[in-house]
C-alpha cells in the first residue's frame, strides 16, 4: 500500500500561525496585510494511500476503498466513478456469458496505475498549496497548467492494457475517442456520435461508405468533420464500452475484441 501523510509541524499556536499566513500573503501581493485569528485553530493533516490491486478473488474495490489522499483538486470522485464505469462493464460482460476472468483481470491492471497518478497528482498540488512561492507567477502559471489537465481525470489511458491493440493515429489505442471542443460537440455529426457512445456495447467506427465484417459489435458510421477529427481516413475504431480505443486499422485488417471469449 501506497502511504504518505502531510502533517503540520512547527509552532502552531495561534499567534505563529497567523503570522507565517501574514508572511505568505505579503510576498504574494507586496501588501502589509494584518492577520489574526479569532477564535481557535486545528493542524492540517492528510493521509494519503493506495492499494497495490483492486483485485483479491471474487472481490473488487473502487474509489475511496481504493485510493484515500488530499481533497486538494477535487479528484476523488471523477477517480472513483471510472473505476466503477471500468469495472462496471467487465462485470456485465462476465454475468452475460461473454467473457471470463481474463477481462475482469485487466480492471486491476487498468485502475491501480490510474490511482497511484492521482496520488502523485493531489500531493503535488497540496505540496504547492502548502508550501509553494506564490510570488513567482511564472511557476503559477505552470503549476496551474499542470493541475487542471490532472484534476480533470480525463487524461487517463491504457495503453499498455492487454484489452489495447497499439496502432497509428490519433487519438491512440488506449486513449479517449472524445476528444473534442465544446463547440465541435454541438454540431450534429458529433452529436451522433456521442449519442452513439452511450451504448453499454462494443462500438466500431467506420466511414459511412465502408462497413469492415465485424459480428458482435455495434456498427457506427462516422462522417466528417468526425471522421476527419479521429483521423479515420478509410479505416475503423474498436471502441470499448467506457468510451476508450482498443484498436485501430484499415478495412483490409480483421477487427478482434481485445479479450477471450469477446
């Protein structure tokens, strides 16, 4: 198990505390500000763990069973319902017949690396909450930068997951097939094909004048500007049920479900 823990330390009465938080606010704005604190005072202290698999058996773990560290980001919660969505699917899959224990293997395989990331990424934040030198912007800018493409939790892949098939193109197996702007969202063609993603199945992509063989699966013709923006050409994406790339490919090569019994 991953364990760090962020305690305060020093003087911490009152009076100290308000004036290192005099001090801060001073180097920040160049102001003389006046700090007191009114009433009382409790340290500041945080846990932070991870299991080492979210897997034992017949029994799994998700979200805060899984991974407990500093609220800084506002993380947790984007964390732990991928963890759900992940494992959501593999288990409807295994109940329905359609496959075994080598898919619901890849969930801890897939998540625990997701977790220790995001381990790594509230203790930066909460180093820098703490301890950063709010007078140099420059180093503001960067971290803030480098928080917001973490907190949004949609930065995760799998690449290296064995249900990914690694291939040319962009987005890459193992990543997101969503990435898009808010204004490319609203137009009708990617409308429909987000629509289309909510399906809980296995989704193919492909142009509209071209349908590779592929039973089991979810056909989905994609035109442009989708099909531009997903580098289709004349090609196909295996899209998972949580809306990740397993495979990409050309109409020549034979479409495969990335997992026995699929």
């Amino acid at each position: 198990m991953t364990d760090t823990a962020w305690t305060a330390s020093g003087d911490e009465t009152p009076a100290a505390v308000a004036e290192r938080f005099r001090g801060r606010l001073a180097a920040a704005t160049g102001a003389r500000p006046r700090v007191r604190i009114r009433d009382w005072i409790k340290p500041f202290t945080i846990q932070q763990r991870a299991v080492p698999t979210m897997q034992s058996g017949r029994c799994f773990v998700a979200g805060d069973a899984a991974h407990v560290h500093s609220p800084a980001g506002g993380q947790g919660m984007n964390t732990g319902l991928q963890d759900a969505f992940n494992l959501g699917w593999k288990l409807a899959a295994a109940c329905a017949g359609d496959a075994g224990a080598a898919l619901l293997d890849t969930y801890s395989l897939e998540r625990v690396p997701v977790g220790s990331a995001l381990l790594d990424a509230t203790a930066m934040i909460t180093d820098y909450v703490m301890h950063g030198d709010l007078s140099d912007q420059s180093g503001v800018d960067s971290a803030g930068r480098e928080i917001i493409g973490r907190t949004q939790a949609l930065a995760s892949r799998y690449a290296d997951s064995p249900l990914t098939s690694p291939g040319p193109g962009t987005p890459a197996p193992g990543e997101r097939v969503t990435r898009v702007g808010p204004s490319a969202a609203k137009t009708p063609g990617w409308r429909d094909f987000l629509d289309r993603l909510r399906d809980p199945r296995w989704l193919l992509g492909h142009r509209a004048t071209a349908s590779p063989a592929a039973p089991g699966l979810t056909g989905c013709p994609v035109a442009d500007p989708v099909a531009e923006d997903l580098q289709l050409g004349d090609g196909w994406l295996l899209v998972r049920p949580d809306g990740y790339i397993a495979a990409r490919g050309t109409n020549g090569t034979p479409v495969r479900f990335g997992y026995a019994g699929g």
